[in-house]
C-alpha cells in the first residue's frame, strides 16, 4: 500500500508544480487554461494507474493509463506548439530536444492508445512515451 500512495502524492506534486507553471505562464498566452486541464486530467489517470493494479481490474487500470499517456503527450505538444508560437521557452539545442519529444509524443500515441499491437511491443512503446514524458 506504500507504493500506491507514493504514486497519489506524486501526483500532487505533478498537481502543484503545473499549477506553478500556469501561474508562471504569461497571461496572453492561450494555450495555458488547456494546457493546465490536460495536465491535471492526465495526472489524474496516473493516480488511477497507481493505485488500481492490471490484476486488480484490466479496464480501471487501462482508462488511467489511456488517460495519462493520451492527455500527458496532447499536453506536451500542445505545450510545445504554445511556447514556439509566443517565443517562450528554451532557446537553441534546447528547443531543437523539446520539439524533437513533443514530434515523438505525438507519433506514440496513436500506438499506446490503441491497444493493438503485440504485448511485448505495446510494453516497449509505452515505456518510450514514459522516457519521452519524463525528459
């Protein structure tokens, strides 16, 4: 049970450091509202993935990591797209790794939400788009 709860006061963390990042964010920027709510719905998933294990229930488990992985890459993007578009953000090699990740974000979860594909692959692209999210 300590590991589960880890997982949900990791997520307020995660919660409170993207309220942070809004409240850092400029004002003028649109993409910020969106960008909280996706972060946040995701976050949520995550603490369903955490505390809900595949063996407990398969379809609980899989709505929170359907939901942590699809809201968490859409954020990262849309994130991405936000920051490039009003100037923000990191300059030079920087943003070349940040829109490099948010590219294959976006390519990895057509494969991750999809749920089709062979265990072991559906395993490797999933903990690619974990690696990708946490860079």
């Amino acid at each position: 049970w300590i590991s589960r709860w880890s997982v949900v006061q990791g997520v307020h963390f995660g919660a409170l450091a993207h309220i942070a990042v809004y409240l850092a964010t400029p004002a003028d920027a649109k993409h910020r509202k969106l960008c909280l709510v996706l972060a946040l719905t995701s976050l949520f998933g995550l603490s369903i993935v955490g505390v809900c294990d595949e063996s407990e229930n398969i379809h609980l488990h899989t709505f929170g990591a359907v939901m942590y992985f699809g809201c968490y890459d859409v954020f990262m993007v849309l994130a991405a797209i936000g920051d490039h578009l009003t100037g923000v953000g990191a300059r030079g090699f920087g943003r070349a790794c940040r829109d490099a990740l948010a590219v294959v974000a976006c390519l990895l979860v057509p494969y991750v939400v999809a749920g089709r594909l062979k265990d072991d692959v559906e395993a490797w692209l999933e903990w690619a788009n974990a690696l990708v999210i946490i860079a």
